[in-house]
C-alpha cells in the first residue's frame, strides 16, 4: 500500500509542477494517475487533440451509479513573468500562518485536498460515490472544461452535484457572470499622416468601437437592474477591451490594430444578443473603411464564451455544500469559472473553496493555513455523509 499523502503534501507537489497556461501540465496529469494508481483508483485522461501537451484527469471512487458529488478543479496557474516575488514561486513556503506560491489560493489548494479526499474514500465505505475532475486552460477563458464534462460522461456514470473549488472562503458561491470574447483585428491602409484622408488608420477606427462599448458600460449601469442581475456587483453587463496593439510610427497611419472585447453578462443576457450587436458595430466601421480603401477590413474570432451560472431553485449541489458549511447567506461573483459548464451540461453545480480571489494571480500568492484547514474539514465533512 502507497502512503496516503497529507493534503499539505500534495498541495507542494502540485505547486511544484510550473502548469503556467502556456506550457504543458502532463508531468503534474502523470504524477496525480501515478499517485492514485498507488491507491487502487482508476483514473482516465483525456488529451486535447489539438494540444497534445495537455490533458484533464478525472477519477470515480465508490458504488459505480449515477449521482457522484464531483470535485471540480483547475490545473493550470497564470505567469509569474514580471511579478516581484519574495520566494520561488513554484515552491509552497510557509510564513506568517500562510502558505506561499503559485496556486495555492488558485487552485492547486483545493485540487489537493480534492485528491486527498478521493484517497480517503477510497478506504472508507462510502454510499455514495465520490468523482475527481481536473481540467487545464481555465485561465485563458475555460476553455479546457466543456470537453472534459464530455468525456467524463462517456467514461464514467454522471455524477449529479457539482462543487467547483475556486477560492470563495468556504462560502457558498450560486451564481457567476458568463462571459465571450472577440479578438478583434483591424486591417488598415498604411499612407503618411500629412495625407491621413487617403489611408485608413486602424487605430483610429478602432476606437469608435471600444467607445460604443462605453456608451453601451453607461446605458447598462443606468437601466433597472433585472432581480437576478441586482444580487450582481457590478448589477449589469460590462463590456471592456483591456489591452490594445497597433501602428508603426507616429507619422504613418496604422496598418494594424488588435485588441479583445470582452462581455460579462449577467444571468438572463444571452451572449448571442451581445455578439450580435457587437458585430453590428463592426460591420458598420467596416464599411466606413471600405469607402476609403476596399482592402480595409475587419476581422473577428471568438476567444472564449463561458456561461452563466444562475442560481438553482432547490439546487442539489447548493444544498450539500450549504449543510457542510452552515453557510446560508447569498453570494455571486462577477468572475467566470467552469461552474457554469457543468450547470449546462446538465450537473447542478456550485463554487465552493478555501481562499481569497483577491489573493488569486496577485505576486507572493498565497493561502491562509486557517483557510486551508477549513478546506479540509469541509472534505471530512463531506466523507462522512457520504459514507452515512
């Protein structure tokens, strides 16, 4: 028999796998098959066909039937390039009652006492099955969940209430803003700024449509919250570009111009309706470019759509974590996370796990080692109604 890791110890050896988005997250997918192997426990890739260097994991544990609770998870981290960290980043350090590093407030804390729940009911008499899901590229945009939730269902018996483990301090988080993405590329006519009438600047094209997006941020914070939309902050649809390339001197006209508008809708917006009227405005400057020169032109692709998560009325997974915790209060967030993938593929879901996002992608990132022992009792807890 394998030693059954402390969650502490897993928790380091995750730490220690640098699963920045970018990079591959096999050496981290390798070590948890390895490990629960050890314990007897089956577990199943899944490769992305079009990444070969990444994959999700997912396990079941207990009778094999239908209506698992499913701890739900994140393997990759965001960079550390340019952040002033006081420790190595990819090593958990503890200080000051906290523990140090990458991911361990996002979300590598609670991916290892996921884990160590699995073992853990791998050795007790459970009643109900337990599953594990680890999926990648939560941070670019989700986009690493939707075919997990796929191949968990082909492999493995559907589970039925979901508990996504992204920091919310052990409170019962119903509902997220969904969220889609348009990469944006402006194609302009390259001429010198002293005949600037004859050339299309990309730029300056491109910013009569991040301005429709801030007359569309006022006319949404002045109209009547709907009832779902009002338990939001902000209680409306934003709509933001964050970063914006373009141009090659002062005295040229741009050529090119990139940026990515993001909407993040509260539940009860579809994200068609947005797209729509975005790509309204985007027709509506392409051909104002075209009138100058017809090989102006404006190209745009989706870089992410995440959906809501709206809260459940009599929500199975709301009320597990809700008698666990003795949390009866509301609670959303703005943010996006793969509670609302499981939600639409048919799981009732809801976020639940140690930590402060406001500690999340922050330099010297860390967990309070209270926060982190309240994660665990919540999975004992958990181990033992499902073994009532």
């Amino acid at each position: 028999m394998s030693n059954r890791l402390t969650p502490l110890e897993i928790m380091t050896k995750l730490i220690s796998f640098p699963t920045v988005s970018r990079d591959t997250n096999l050496p981290l997918v390798e070590w948890v098959e390895g490990y629960l192997d050890s314990h007897g426990i089956k577990s199943h890739r899944w490769p992305d066909p079009d990444q070969p260097h990444k994959a999700a994991i997912f396990a079941h544990v207990g009778p094999w039937e239908e209506g698992a609770v499913v701890l739900s998870g994140h393997t990759d981290v965001v960079p550390v390039d340019g952040q002033p960290w006081d420790t190595d980043p990819f090593v958990v350090t503890e200080k000051d009652g906290k523990y140090f590093g990458r991911g361990t407030c996002d979300m590598k804390g609670f991916d290892a006492l996921a884990i160590w729940a699995l073992v853990e009911a791998q050795y007790a008499d459970v009643k109900r099955p337990l599953q594990l899901a680890l999926s990648f590229d939560e941070e670019i945009g989700c986009t690493g969940a939707p075919p997990m939730i796929v191949a968990m269902q082909d492999v493995l018996p559907k589970g039925s209430a979901v508990v996504v483990g992204e920091p919310s301090m052990m409170q019962a988080v119903t509902g997220h803003k969904g969220g889609i993405g348009f990469d944006t590329h402006i194609v302009g006519f390259e001429v010198h700024s002293s005949i600037m009438h004859t050339g299309v600047n990309a730029i300056m094209e491109a910013a009569p449509l991040i301005d429709w997006a801030n007359d569309q941020n006022a006319q949404n914070m002045a109209a009547e919250p709907s009832d779902i939309a009002a338990i939001f902050d902000p209680p409306w649809t934003t709509c933001h570009v964050g970063m914006i390339q373009g141009g090659t001197a002062h005295n040229i006209t741009a050529k090119d111009c990139r940026f990515m508008m993001d909407f993040r809708m509260v539940p009860g917006e579809a994200a068609s309706q947005w797209e729509s009227a975005y790509l309204q405005e985007v027709r509506k400057a392409e051909e104002r470019m075209q009138i100058v020169h017809p090989e102006a032109r404006i190209e745009i692709s989706q870089n992410f759509a995440v959906p809501a998560l709206v809260p459940e009325q009599d929500g199975e997974a709301e009320a597990l974590v809700r008698s666990l915790t003795g949390d009866n209060a509301t609670h959303v967030v703005s943010y996006g996370t793969e509670a609302g993938q499981f939600q639409e593929a048919g799981y009732s879901a809801v976020i639940c796990g140690p930590g402060d996002i406001a500690q999340a992608h922050q330099p010297n990132e860390f967990i309070t080692i209270a926060q982190f022992n309240e994660g665990q009792k919540f999975m004992e807890r958990l181990l033992e109604k499902l073994t009532g």
